[in-house]
C-alpha cells in the first residue's frame, strides 16, 4: 500500500536511473549501474541522495547518469500474449 499511496497522493513515480562510473583500477574503462527507486519529479531528491552517498562513499567516479521515469505503475501495464511461438 506505500507504493501505491506514494504514486498516487505524493506523485511519485517509478525512477531508473543508469549510472556510468570509471572504475577506480582502471579509470579508462567504464561501468555500468542500474538503480530504480520511487521518487519525485523533476527534482529527483532520493536519486540526488543516492548521487551524494555514491559520491562521499564510493571510489568509482561519477562519468553520467541517466534517467527515465514511468508515470503511473498500474495492473493494466501487462497484458496477455495470443500466440504462443516456439523457435528451435
């Protein structure tokens, strides 16, 4: 029920974030993080939260984040598949 009442009363929504980071070893090659949380747009402040923890705590460097968001989660995002293929 928190999910759905932080959709719905405190708009917000289902955020992913893609994180490039160099890692700390071998500062040439890049790495990737996918973090996904609820949080509120367009300032993002649990993202923003996260961005200062990975900052003060975490060797790797920060090289770009990305972001998307999905406005409201609901059961009507599923839907059933008719056919049915097997590929061999």
């Amino acid at each position: 029920m928190a999910n759905l009442e932080m959709q719905l009363i405190k708009s917000y929504r289902l955020t992913t974030a893609e994180i490039y980071y160099h890692l700390p070893d071998y500062p040439e090659l890049l790495q990737s993080y996918i973090w996904q949380e609820y949080d509120y747009a367009p300032k993002f402040p649990v993202l923003h939260g996260f961005l200062d923890f990975w900052t003060n705590n975490i060797e790797g460097k920060i090289h770009s984040v990305y972001v998307a968001k999905k406005e409201l989660v609901s059961a009507g995002d599923a839907r059933y598949g008719h056919h049915v293929f097997t590929l061999q």
